[in-house]
C-alpha cells in the first residue's frame, strides 16, 4: 500500500525494481534490534560473508545456509554495558567491533574467535567519553573521546588475535569530532567532521592536523562517509541526519562537496534529497555510503537509495508489512541490509 | 567547479599541507 503512494512521485517512476529481494533473516530472540553489519569470516578453510546483529544485550553471528537461509552460529552476551553499535572493520577477517554504552560510547570491544582454544571470546580496546570511532583500512580504528579538559583523538592498530598492538595520537582539533572517514588511495591522509560544522585534515602518519575548514553547508553537524582526492581537490561525501527543512538549509540526505585543501574554499557539487513520501515531507534519520551509492532510513519508515554522484533517488524499499525499516547498511557487492527493531533483516540486491 | 572559484588548485595538497603543518 505504502508502495503504491510512494512509486508516483518519484521523478522518473517506479523503480522499487532496482531493489531485487535476496533473502531474510529474523532474529527470534524477542530483544530489539540496534544495529546490523556483515564480517568476513574464515572456518573450515572457507572464507565468507556472515551478518552481524545487535540488540542492546547481545551480539550475533548469522551463517549463510543453502536456499537463502541463515541460521544463527553464535551469540557474544554482553550483559554489563548496553550495545550500541557495531563499528565496521574494512579488510579484517574473523573480528566483529562494537560500541557500548549509555547515551554516548562508554567502552569498545573486539569480538573474535580463538583457533587454538577453539573459543569465542571478547576483549576490551579502548575506555572512555568517546563520541566518534570509525574502523579504517589494515585494522585500524579511530576514535575520538573527551575528557573534561580535552578532546584525544586516537588511531589504534588492532592486532589479529583481537588486541590492539600500537597506537598513535593525532592533534586535536577545538571542536568534537563526529566521524571519521579515510580519504581512498591516500593511505595516510584521514578527514573528519566536527560538530561545529567543520571538515578536519590530518596526516595520519605523522598526527599533524592540517587543515579545518568549514563544512561548507549550513545544515548543522554533517558526518563524513567516504573521501576522496581528485585533481588536486577533495571530496567528502556528508550526510545531515535530522536535517530539517529551512530556508538556509534543504532537506538534504547525502550531499557531496568539493574542497580544496589549500585554500579551505569548498563548494557544494551534488545534493541528493529524500523523495517525498506519502504522507509530506519525509527526512534523513540514518544511513550509509558504499562506492557510490547511498541508502538511508526516512521518517516515513521507507528506505531510499541514491546515485550520490547524479543525486538521483534510485530506489526506495517502502516499510515492510511487519513494521518500518529502522537501519540501513551496504555488504560487499551492492548488497543492501535493511533491519527492523523487530529483528528482521531484509538483503536485497541493489 | 572551476579554478575560480576555489582558489589555486594543487595536486600536491597533502605534501604541501604536511610540510607547512606545526608538527
């Protein structure tokens, strides 16, 4: 029903058609769903793609099993602290990340498997205020966390076994840092975004910070999913969550700018906007950027995907006869996760 | 978007700005 309001008013029709249903998997537990992820897993000499779910007390592993089915192979408890996230790892294998805490991140975790002791086991990597933490390329993990004097922002190299082997600081900016995102090809250069509506450069190398610049849109406390380097110019896909419509700011989803690091100027090259919904205006809550293409949850309990680079809404997945989509994340391959609270996940093909 | 518009453009950004950069 929700389909058929929505497919009209997509500028060039009805394109649900580009979301090809793959499979599902329900989490039966009864516990809410908070975040869903997928890990490359090795066992038995076979390495592949498993999904990840959360909910506030556990974490689970899913397998996938002839005629699309998954089944459940294990579950870390983690009873003590509220899980709130799971932190995607790139290039890792056999390691699932989470975030726990109250309202902000209070401590993160390395879930793993232990082939000598044939054991799943957990390990702590990192304490404190911490208000953004992203996993990088090489097992890598940056965070940044606040004490009442400063802010830290720190780069942890994650060893295989789940431990974390070295680290190093990186300069601070003034301004909370609200995400983190790896500029591709450029191995040691790492931007971020402030909850001052700034862009920060580093050098992950040597720490440096090297420049702040403004955002460059006046939609409060963008997050950065993806960078690149191109012709002496970087782009930094932003996305504005609860973004609301005003007249200094659009109703924006995703949105990717242009900056150029030298002189900090920066322009606004292509805007991609919900598609409105059934019942008005509907509004960016969450999402997640692979390659080029984005997906996020709306208001309207829809997912929309979009061609960052035409800012065209390609696809919009209307909320499921069980209940509205609240999560949304890309696997490897242009398989899109699509996760209610009720447990259910939904793959499909994009 | 043009040269114009975003000042001098150089290809060397990263090196550049590390150089410059308090360490």
């Amino acid at each position: 029903d929700a389909a058929e309001h929505l497919t009209p008013v997509l500028p060039d029709g009805p394109r649900e058609e580009n979301l090809q249903f793959v499979s599902e998997l329900k989490d039966s537990s009864g516990s809410c769903a908070v975040d869903v992820s997928t890990v490359w897993w090795e066992a038995d000499g076979c390495r592949e793609l498993r999904v990840v779910t959360a909910s506030e007390s556990s974490v689970s592993l899913w397998q996938p099993l002839a005629h699309n089915h998954w089944a459940k192979t294990y579950t870390w408890q983690l009873a003590e602290i509220p899980v709130i996230q799971i932190i995607p790892l790139p290039d890792t294998c056999n390691l699932v990340c989470v975030a726990l805490g109250e309202l902000e991140i209070g401590e993160i975790r390395l879930l793993g498997y232990s082939s000598e002791a044939d054991s799943f086991k957990h390990s702590l990597v990192k304490t404190g205020n911490i208000k953004a933490a992203v996993g990088l390329k090489e097992q890598r993990l940056v965070s940044s966390s606040r004490t009442l004097q400063e802010q830290q922002v720190e780069v942890v190299l994650l060893s295989e076994t789940g431990g974390s082997k070295d680290w190093q600081t990186l300069m601070a900016p003034e301004e909370t840092v609200t995400a983190f995102a790896e500029v591709e090809g450029m191995r040691e250069a790492l931007v971020g975004t402030t909850a001052a509506n700034s862009i920060v450069v580093w050098n992950l190398q040597t720490g440096q910070l090297l420049r702040q610049m403004h955002a460059g849109c006046s939609c409060p406390a963008p997050l950065c999913h993806r960078a690149f380097s191109d012709s002496g110019l970087l782009f930094v896909v932003l996305s504005h969550p609860h973004a609301k419509e005003s007249e200094s700011c659009g109703n924006l989803a995703f949105h990717v700018v242009a900056f150029n690091p030298r002189t900090g100027r920066s322009r606004g090259v292509v805007f991609s906007s919900p598609p409105p919904g059934w019942g008005g205006r509907q509004v960016y809550l969450e999402g997640d950027v692979w390659d080029t293409v984005g997906a996020a949850v709306l208001t309207s309990g829809a997912v929309a995907v979009w061609d960052l680079l035409r800012g065209r809404c390609g696809a919009v997945l209307p909320p499921g006869p069980s209940g509205h989509w609240a999560l949304t994340r890309w696997a490897a391959g242009a398989v899109l996760l699509a996760g209610q609270r009720d447990g259910t996940v939904g793959l499909y093909r994009y | 978007c043009s040269e114009s518009d975003l000042g001098p453009i150089s290809l060397n950004w990263f090196e550049e700005l590390t150089a410059e950069a308090p360490p």
